[in-house]
C-alpha cells in the first residue's frame, strides 16, 4: 500500500472507532499518520542505504518480532491504554501491506535470517519503479488506494471538514472536531 492509503484506511477505522465506541476521543490523528507509516519509515531507508544489496524492501518495521516487543514495552510500562490507538495504526500497517503473503519476513528470524526477496531496490529512482511496477501488475493495489480515497472523503465529510478553516485547524492540532451536524442542531435550539 501507499503511504497515502495507509493513512486513509486508518484515519477512516480511527474515525470508526471514535464514532461507535466513543473511545480515543483524544487521538491525534498527526501521530496515528507517522505510526501507520513507521514500518516503512525504519524499512525504506534500511532498503536503500543499509542493505541496498539485499534486494528486498521489508525489513524489520515489517516483523511480528519488532511489533510485539512495542506492544509489550506499552503493556510493561503501564502505558497500555494509553497507547492503544496508537499500536492499533502501527500494527495495522502489517493488515494493510498484506504481510501474510511475505512470511520470510513477517515471521523473521523464526524462518531465518534472510528477507523475503524482492528486486533490488538500493537507490531512489529503482524504489520508485519498482513501486511502479507494482502498481501496474497488483490491480488489487489500485482498488485498495481507490477505497482510501473513498474513505478520506468519507472522513472529512463525517468531521466537517469541508471547509479551509475547519480542515487547517484539524491539520494543525490534529484533533477530529466534534460532530459538525451535532453542532449545527445545538445551534439551533
């Protein structure tokens, strides 16, 4: 998935989650975006300039060993709860990169230490076409980044976030207003 749709998708299910739970009021939809893409944020760089010559582009952001030592740090720390929503979106990476289907990885260093191989992706312009590539023979992908799309408009639609200064402000705090439609009836009484 794209960073794009990574973000999408988990902006969407935090907005979900907020609406029929009524928990994680609080988030900070700023940090849910730079938890959702830190696996790429550790990996991309270790593809490029760590081990540019391993031919693989997921690394250990991608890795149930990486993900579950952050979830027992949270747990053995106290701060469980509080990170929560957070873990969720960082783990959630792993639904959305579909990683059931690269094993190697996934599981490292249970299947060994190798990556789950790729192409050789060690500068900028052949990350970038092999993403492209990518693009072009996994229609799946396509639908996937098609559905973030929807489900962004669904988003700022649900948040009222229409309008320059509403959208600025929520970019700038990071905060999902308050029901807009909820605020309009308020008003009206």
């Amino acid at each position: 998935m794209l960073p794009t749709g990574h973000i999408e998708w988990t902006w969407a299910g935090v907005n979900l989650l907020q609406r029929t739970t009524g928990r994680f009021a609080d988030t900070d939809y700023r940090k849910v975006a730079l938890v959702v893409l830190l696996p790429d944020l550790i990996d991309k760089p270790l593809a490029l300039f760590l081990f540019p010559q391993a031919n693989a582009a997921l690394f250990f952001g991608h890795t149930l060993l990486l993900h579950g030592v952050i979830w027992a740090v949270a747990w053995a720390t106290g701060r469980l709860q509080r990170w929560l929503i957070y873990l969720l979106a960082f783990s959630a990476h792993l639904l959305q990169d579909r990683m059931w289907g690269f094993t190697q990885t996934l599981l490292w260093p249970l299947r060994g230490l190798d990556w789950h191989p790729w192409r050789h992706v060690g500068t900028p312009q052949e990350m970038l076409d092999a993403y492209l590539q990518v693009l072009q023979t996994e229609p799946i992908l396509l639908a996937l980044e098609g559905m973030g799309l929807v489900l962004l408009a669904w988003f700022l639609y649900d948040r009222g976030l229409t309008t320059w200064s509403r959208l600025r402000a929520f970019l700038k705090n990071g905060r999902a207003p308050a029901d807009p439609r909820l605020a309009r009836v308020e008003s009206c009484e």
